[in-house]
C-alpha cells in the first residue's frame, strides 16, 4: 500500500467534486435544506407549548450527526456506482492501484466530505436558530468517529452486493440508511420504538450516540465508557463487511466484470 496512490485517488475524488455541481449539491444544499425544515419544524412545536426550546438542539443536532453515517456510506457506494457508470472500474485497477488502496481513500473521502458538511450544517443551525451542536465539547469526535465507522459499515456492504449483484440493485446506495434511521432513533428515544424494534435497536451501534446527545441536553450525564459496547459492535460489523467487500472482489476477478443494466 503506497500512500502516493491513496493521494492520487483522494485529488481525484476531489477534483471530481469541485467540478461537479451534483456533488457539490450533496455536500451544502441538502445539509442547508434539512437543516432549514427541521429547525423551522422545531420552533414550530416549540411555540405550541409542546416542547422545550431543547427540542431544538435535539432534532437539530440529531440531523447534523446524521451526515457522518450517511455520508460514510453514501461515499463508498456512489464512488464505486461511479465508476460503473462510467465504464472507468476496469481502467481504474488496470493501473498499479491496489483495491486496498482504493478502499482506505474512500474512507478518507467520506471524512473528508463528512467533516465539511457538518461544519456548514453546524454553522447555520447557529446562525439560524442559536442551536450550537459545539456545546457538546469533546464528546463529539468519539460520537463522529463511531458513527462515521457505521457508515462504512453499510458502504462496503453494499458495495460487496453491488459487485456480485451488479447495478440491477444499486436503489440500495440510497436506501440502506433510511432502512436503517428508525432504529438508530436519530429523533426520538428509543423508548418509543415496539418492543421488538426495541431490540434491534439495541444492536444498531448510532442508536447510543443519538441517546447519549438526549440525555446530556436533558442535563443527564453520560460516561465515554458508555460507548465501549457500541464501538466494540462498530468494529465487529466492520470487520464483516470489509470481509465480504474482498470476497466479493476476488469474485468478480475470477469471473469477469460487473453486471452493468
């Protein structure tokens, strides 16, 4: 693993992002636009008499950590969909690039994108409705880097289906985390789930971080070593997926390319 590569395809990415004004849409305009309804949303049950203006660090800060998973995933995914597209998979690792390689800089894009989008979307939920997710302190790097991890779980799991199972399912890249969000209880506690969601929740390693950031704007404190189970869960499912991703790629290595309908 040479990290010259790893920095070639990282400006690749990146020149592709500049460059590109549907990706440049993913990174301000989504993040502004949820930011904008759902704290609109917020004030609005605040008014009511319903809640307190807590609600508002609540939903607020619960979307803004939602980009790290999302966008860990949505990275992996759409990079490799890309290159599908593209007809560019072949030429790509036809160089001297290990898919390793490819992998670690996919990882790294995805921090990289993560990072500016939460600190656009952080800075308008100030400017917007004074609701500032750095009142968390420290606790919000353990949070991202543990979120973002979940992300590259669900990406490489799709990516190893995508490989075997071509792009006929590639709907997958942008439904797997809204499959997932109801047990991750991005906006509610998980308390309100059935007890069987209940359950799987329980097994969804975000489900913590978005309970612990309740909890703390409740006034409730929360020990870091509260995270020790969900990050032992996070590196389990990672370790997984990576698995399945090499498989699928020696697969597809054995028996030719990749379905592309």
């Amino acid at each position: 693993m040479k990290l010259h590569r790893i920095w070639g395809i990282f400006l690749r990415y990146f020149y592709n992002l500049i460059h590109t004004y549907d990706r440049l849409t993913d990174v301000f305009f989504w993040p502004f636009i949820d930011i904008l309804l759902w704290g609109l949303t917020s004030r609005y049950i605040v008014s009511t008499g319903t809640g307190s203006n807590t609600v508002v660090l609540a939903l607020l800060g619960g979307i803004i950590l939602w980009i790290f998973p999302w966008r860990g995933q949505y990275e992996i995914t759409v990079s490799l969909l890309e290159d599908l597209w593209n007809r560019n998979l072949v030429n790509l690792f036809a160089t001297p690039i290990l898919f390793s390689e490819w992998v670690v800089t996919v990882m790294l894009v995805g921090v990289f994108k993560s990072a500016v989008s939460f600190a656009f979307a952080s800075l308008i939920a100030i400017f917007l409705y004074a609701a500032n997710i750095y009142s968390f302190g420290i606790l919000l790097l353990p949070w991202a880097g543990l979120l973002i991890m979940f992300g590259w779980v669900f990406g490489f799991l799709i990516a190893s289906l995508i490989m075997r199972y071509g792009t006929k399912i590639q709907t997958l890249a942008w439904m797997s985390m809204a499959i997932v969000s109801p047990f991750a209880g991005v906006f509610y506690p998980i308390s309100v789930l059935p007890e069987w969601a209940q359950n799987v929740a329980h097994w969804v390693p975000v489900s913590y971080v978005f309970e612990a950031m309740r909890l703390i704007i409740a006034g409730s404190p929360v020990p870091l070593s509260n995270l020790f189970w969900p990050f032992m869960l996070c590196v389990a499912y990672l370790g997984i997926s990576l698995l399945m991703l090499f498989n699928s790629y020696n697969a597809i290595l054995k028996r030719g390319l990749i379905s592309v309908e």
